[in-house]
C-alpha cells in the first residue's frame, strides 16, 4: 500500500515518459507526419519513417500506450493521428529547441522552405505566414499579444477580419479557448492556436486560399488567397511576393 502522502500531495510530472517516446528518431518521425492533423495507415506511416512495417508496429503500439496517439478503424484498416492539441503543441514546442535535420537534396531544401513559409500545425496554421496573420491581428486590436503556450485573449469576436478570414459571426469558443499561443518551430515567435486558429485554418481552406500539400505539412498559398490577403491588407507585401 501506497503512504497517504503518495496519493494526496501532487509532484512533479515524469517527462522522461514522453520525452522517451519521442526521443527515438522512428517514433518522432512518424509524430512528425501526424502533425498536420491527419489520419494515416501504419504502411503509410512505417514509409515515411524508413522502416519495416513490423517494427513501425511496434513503435505505433509505444505511441499508442503511451497515449501521443491514438487509433482507430475503417473496415480492415487502421488509421493513426495525434491525440490531442496538447501532442501537437509539445512537438512543436520540441523542434524549436532541435537542431536542423542535414539537407541532402534539393527536393529536401524546397520541403525546408516551403514548411518555413506555411504548414499546418495540428489544426491551426504555422510559418512565416501564420505568423504574419497572428501579428496583424494583434496590430488591429482583434486579439490581444500571444504568448507561448499560453491562453490568449480574444477582443474584437465580430471584427471584420475575422469575416474575411472565413470566421463565422459568432463561432463558438465553448469547448475549448478561443485563443492560445504556440511556439513557432521556424520562427521562434507565438503563432495563433485554440478555436479561433482553427477556424482561420478552415476559412482559409474553404476560401481555396490555401491548399494542402501531398508531399508534407506544408500548404500553398494560391494566388486567389494572395489577392485577397493583399486587400485585406493582413500580411506585408514581402510575404505576398509570389
């Protein structure tokens, strides 16, 4: 039996559990994959970690008990995603402080530049671009200054920004906050998360201003969402160079 003191007095948390599920290169480059927010088979997964199915098996079951993901079934088929915000945000918050993997291609480099310029971070946006957006809506007065991986302060819900950013009249923020800032792996500063990053992440998509990219989490700015974004004046002219 436990003492009484176990089971009342809360201590510190055992990062070393996580910090071991991700510390192997397999396992993070499979949560790597899974950071755009998407679902993906295990084959798919084992191939883009440059393994063997059998042993992406048994990492995904790590992953899995260790709850950085979770799973779930289609038919036969099995598909894995993150399992929460929470995952996301800490990988993020992980690359920040890595070193750069080495650059062996050029099709390497152009993923390099492309995910610095605009990726999806879970289900919020992240780059260069995201946070050209974030720091628009702060000048404007729409959300109050972020800070990392704090909840943040939404000011203005029906500002007209929002609107030309694919925002409803009235989103609803109940379930989880509206604002929360996340550390930018690339550019070291908050970029917009919680409820409302989502949204901005589903308006734009909507809008067909930005599109997905198969190859990584990078997304493309179309040149219908350069025009508007100019219009709207959101982001300087220097992200806007096509």
């Amino acid at each position: 039996m436990l003492p009484f003191y176990a089971e009342v007095v809360p201590t510190e948390s055992d990062l070393a559990v996580p910090a071991a599920l991700m510390g192997e290169p397999a396992r993070a480059a499979m949560l790597l994959a899974l950071m755009d927010g998407r679902s993906r088979p295990a084959g798919e997964l084992a191939r883009l970690a440059g393994i063997r199915p059998s042993t992406a098996s048994a990492h995904l079951l790590r992953l899995t008990d260790g709850g950085l993901i979770q799973v779930s079934a289609s038919g036969r088929n099995r598909y894995y995603s993150l399992t929460c915000p929470e995952v996301a945000r800490a990988v993020e918050a992980l690359q920040a402080l890595a070193p750069p993997l080495p650059v062996r291609s050029l099709r390497a480099a152009r993923t390099g530049t492309a995910l610095a310029f605009a990726r999806t971070c879970y289900d919020h946006l992240a780059g260069e671009l995201a946070v050209g957006l974030a720091r628009t809506l702060v000048d404007r007065g729409v959300i109050a200054p972020l800070k990392s991986g704090a909840v943040g302060q939404l000011l203005q819900p029906e500002h007209e920004l929002l609107d030309v950013l694919g925002v409803g009249a009235a989103p609803d923020f109940a379930r989880r906050p509206a604002v929360r800032g996340c550390l930018d792996w690339t550019q070291r500063v908050p970029h917009l998360a919680g409820a409302l990053g989502a949204q901005v992440l589903s308006g734009m998509t909507g809008r067909g201003w930005i599109l997905a990219m198969t190859s990584s989490r990078a997304v493309q700015l179309t040149d219908e969402g350069r025009r508007a974004l100019r219009e709207a004046a959101l982001l300087s002219d220097d992200l806007l160079v096509a």
